[in-house]
C-alpha cells in the first residue's frame, strides 16, 4: 500500500499566508497539516509515499526529506501549477499507480482514527461525513448499502439543492491496483490528452460512477475529527477542534469583542493585521481621522463630500487644479499644502466624481516630499476598477512611507453597502492604535465579518468581475463620447463623469430621465467646484443595461435642448 498526496496548488484562498509558506505546511496548532497526516498514515504497512509538488515545493522536500518514519518519499514536480489543477498533478504520477494506494489531497487534518477503516478493506473506498451547512465542495448521494450512486462537485450544485442526505467527501480515497490500472488511469490519461488539464480528478470519478463502470463505497467517518483547511475560517475551525479545552478557553477568551476580524480582512486585503483599523464603513474611520488627526487638512476639489463634512473653514485647504481634466499637478499641490500650513493632506485615487488617476510613482513622490505631515491619506476605494489584472493600490508600500494612511470603503468595490465595512491601513503604529481605540468595540455587526469570512473564496470571481466592469466601462465611453451635447472624461473608476454642454442642467436631467425613463443619475452640483449644475456621474453597467441606457439618455438631452434653446428664442 502506497499513499499518493496532491500538494502542488497554491492555497490563493489562505493568502498572505501561502506566499510564503506552501499549503500542505500551514500549521494547525503548530503542527504542519502534511506532518499530521503523514504521522497518521505511517502507523500503518506503507511502503512508499508520493507527494506531488509545485508552489514552494522546495520547502516541502526540506521539511520532509527523503523519508519518514522509515518510509520513502517520492517527489513529483508539477512546474505548471499555477496553470493547472490536481488532475493534471495526479496524472502526472500515473506511472507509479501500480499498486493499491491512498489517494489525498494535502489540506485535511484529521484524527489518526479516520483512515483506519482504508486499510480493513481491499475495495474502493472513500471517506465522507454528513454535509453541514459550513462546508463547501463535492457531495456525494448513496445508496442504501453506501455506494456511490453519484458525485456532484460544487459548480454543479443549483441553487435550492436539498443537502440534509449528502454526504461531503474527505478528499481520501482507497482505490485498489487493478481499478487504477485498468480503468482510472486509462480513463485519466484520455481526458488529459482529449480535454483540460485545469479540472479536479473528482471529475473523471463522477463520471465513471454515472457510466456505471466503477464502485466506490462511502465509509462514514461522522464523530470522528477532521477539517478540510482551504481558507483561513477553515484554518480558525480545525484549530478550535484539534484543542484541548483549557487552549480553547484561552482562544475564546480573547476574541471577545470580535477581533478576529482583523485576521479576516488581512486576508482580503493581503496585508499584515496588524497594520489594520477596521470600520462600520469607511465613514466611521473617516471621522475618526477628522477628529483626531487633522489640525488642517488639504485636499483637490471636486471630492468626496464626506471628508468635508463637520469641520470647520480653517481646518479646510481647499486645491484646485484649473486643469481642463481636473487632474492633479503634484508639485503645485504639495506647493499648496506647504503654504497652508497643513498637518495632513487627502488624495483620492481614483478620484471622486472626476474618476480620475494618479500613477503611484507620483503617489511615492508626494509621500516623499509631504513626509513632514502627520498624515497622508489615500482613499483607494475604486483601486481595484483602475487597470484589469494590475495591482496598482498602494498597500504594498505601508512599510516604506510611514505617515501613509490608506482607506478603502468596501462599499465602493465589493458592492455591500448596507453591511458596512471599511478600513484604514498604516504601517504607524501609533496612528493604527489611535483610530482603534476610537472605535467601539463592537462597531462590526456579525452580517459584516460572516462577509469578510467568505470574501476570500471569491478572490477570483472578484477579480474577472472587475475585469468586466472595466470592459463595460470602456464599452460604455466609446458610446458616451459619440454623443453630441457633452464632455465625456475618460475613467478610471466604476463611473463615468460627464460635462453637460448646450445650456442643459444636471438636476434638470436627473429629474427628467427618472421621470421620463425610470432611470436614475447623479448630479453632480453639490460637489465644491461643480455648483454650476453642468456634471453628471452615471454608473457603469452591464452592456444590455448601456445600451438600454444610451437612447434614454440621447433623448432626454434632446428634449432638454431643445427647451433651452425656445427660452432663448423668446
């Protein structure tokens, strides 16, 4: 009997902590999840262990060596696992499927008492457990006599399924030498040749169950102890349940108040804790940063009206740009914050409404030359709709530019604003433990960090969202600036903000095109710098929502011209 483990992803859902560290390493209570399981499995008659390998791999070989316990190691090496998934690791070990073997992946952390059942028995064998409504991934249905009568993976499971008579799969199969041989990697090495190398092996087992040419019995595990560690609410679970009780009383103890929250949104924002504040919103942290830091702060305008709001006109340095595309000239604001005499200054990148941006070289210059504020604030709350599949925010930079303050509303990006949440992050020490002992302790609501708990799953699917926010709104620019009557800028937000020409007024459009159309744009006239009534922001849509959009829009600023233009006649 042989045990082959796949440890060659990358583990993106337990970043920061898989940058440096691969996932089969993590520690549960200290203990490596891949030292756990070989621990467990070498108690048995085992004659050889295979580990697949790929991000960080050489951390692997170092920590495990060349046997243990007595047993070999093999390494295999997949060098394309960024671009691939388990199935093409396991086909990669094909040539060593000769002989009855346990097949696992590398993040389960169990009690040694849960494999002990896949070495009673010479058959196909996987181990399952009762759905929970926490888990995720493949489920199984089985018959009476628990075999395998389907495996559905999570992308199939519809919304409204029914999970109370599931089973969740461990991820550890027994199968034995002649299925191996005769049909698992026959049908294995078909579908690497004829389809994808980006798919999970459950697939090729889900199907041959459905052909009916392969049996599988389910052996349940349920009251045994056992975690699946894919992101870090997985990670707090298995620590909790691997303790004894007087550790976990400790644990509990100390997280009153719900500051594991800033574990959570480090792992959203790959960031150290640490260097966190986290907020009922964004707002909350601003108007800490107003009340106890600025003396006197200097900021462009147009901007968000939050930051002015509540103080007092000789707090306020106001700058403007006088450029036509209300961009920023970094030597002429930092002229204007040296003179004003300012502790802190405000840039917000991309701005609001103007949607405009500034490199961050620029954002490094100006930390460098305004190092003498207690304070500068970046409010980076549309970074991530500035450029697809670039990191250009400036968190990475914390550490070099100490009086650097970045806040991000998840509001803005996200798309949660009823949930409230938002942050400030600083390498200051001191700056971090002010805005914290300013906040009450219970300013996050339990809706909020269940939200945070989950957004790193998504960490993906967020990304291609805003890579298609940013098609849509370049889609929605090249319609924009076809339309006579307005000044289109280009955006590096999620919204579009728009000059009205031919005398039409911004609350006279916003009134006419909720009237008239049923739809529903910002004016703009309440911004400092934009009281004239001629700028609009419009949000970007999906295409068939731009396109239901644009003759709304064309015609409601025909209409309103052509009023303009009788008041003029007569």
């Amino acid at each position: 009997m042989q045990v082959v483990i796949l440890a060659a992803g990358v583990g993106r859902r337990l970043s920061p902590l898989t940058n440096n560290v691969p996932k089969c390493l993590v520690e549960v209570n200290g203990t490596p999840i891949i030292v756990q399981t070989l621990d467990a499995l070498t108690k048995y008659n085992l004659n050889r262990i295979i580990i697949i390998i790929g991000h960080l791999g050489s951390q692997v070989k170092k920590r495990l060596g060349k046997e243990y316990n007595g047993v070999p190691i093999t390494y295999i090496e997949n060098h394309v696992y960024s671009k691939t998934n388990n199935i093409y690791s396991l086909w990669l070990a094909r040539n060593f499927l000769n002989q009855d073997t346990i097949l696992m992946e590398c993040d389960i952390f169990f009690e040694p008492k849960v494999i002990k059942k896949l070495f009673q028995k010479r058959k196909n064998i996987t181990l399952v457990d009762k759905f929970l409504p926490f888990m995720d991934g493949t489920f199984v249905e089985v018959t009476k006599d628990m075999k395998i009568s389907r495996m559905v993976p999570a992308r199939d499971q519809t919304e409204g399924c029914n999970y109370s008579d599931k089973y969740k799969t461990l991820n550890i199969y027994s199968l034995t030498k002649k299925y191996l041989q005769e049909v698992f990697v026959p049908s294995l090495s078909l579908y690497i040749k004829t389809h994808s190398h980006n798919q999970y092996y459950e697939l090729i087992l889900g199907a041959l169950i459905y052909l009916g040419n392969t049996s599988i019995s389910a052996v349940d595990v349920g009251g045994s102890k056992w975690a699946e560690v894919d992101d870090f609410v997985d990670l707090e679970r298995a620590e909790a349940m691997f303790i004894n009780m007087a550790q976990l009383f400790k644990k509990v103890d100390r997280a009153y108040g719900g500051y594991w929250r800033y574990d959570l949104m480090s792992c959203w924002v790959e960031t150290n804790s640490k260097y966190l504040a986290i907020g009922n919103g964004a707002c909350e942290i601003i108007s800490i940063l107003k009340r106890e830091i600025v003396r006197k702060i200097t900021f462009a305008v147009p901007s968000f009206n939050e930051y002015e709001a509540h103080l007092e006109k000789d707090q306020i340095n106001y700058y403007t740009s006088g450029s036509p595309d209300f961009s920023i000239d970094v030597d002429k604001f930092i002229a204007s914050v040296k003179k004003s005499d300012s502790n802190a200054a405000l840039i917000i990148n991309p701005d609001i409404p103007s949607a405009q941006f500034l490199k961050p070289s620029l954002i490094r210059y100006l930390a460098k030359k305004l190092s003498h504020l207690d304070a500068l604030i970046v409010d980076e709350s549309f970074i991530d709709f500035a450029f697809s599949g670039k990191n250009v925010s400036m968190m990475p930079q914390l550490e070099n530019l100490k009086n650097l303050i970045i806040v991000r509303s998840l509001s803005k990006d996200v798309g949660i604003p009823g949930i409230r949440l938002g942050f400030a992050a600083s390498a200051n020490k001191d700056m971090i433990a002010l805005i914290n002992t300013q906040m009450p302790i219970w300013n996050i609501n339990s809706v909020a960090e269940y939200c945070l708990s989950i957004l790193p799953k998504y960490r993906q699917e967020y990304r291609k969202a805003c890579a298609r926010v940013i098609e849509d709104r370049d889609y929605f620019y090249s319609k924009l600036v076809r339309i006579p009557g307005i000044k289109v800028y280009p955006s590096s937000a999620n919204f579009m903000f728009v000059e009205l020409k031919n005398g039409v007024k911004s609350d006279s459009l916003k009134k006419h095109m909720f009237i008239h159309a049923n739809m529903l744009i910002k004016d703009c006239s309440n911004k400092r710098g934009l009281r004239d009534r001629k700028f609009i922001r419009i949000s970007v849509r999906a295409k068939e929502d731009i396109d239901a959009f644009l003759p709304e829009f064309v015609a409601s600023l025909k209409s309103l011209a052509q009023g303009e233009n009788m008041k003029m006649v007569s």
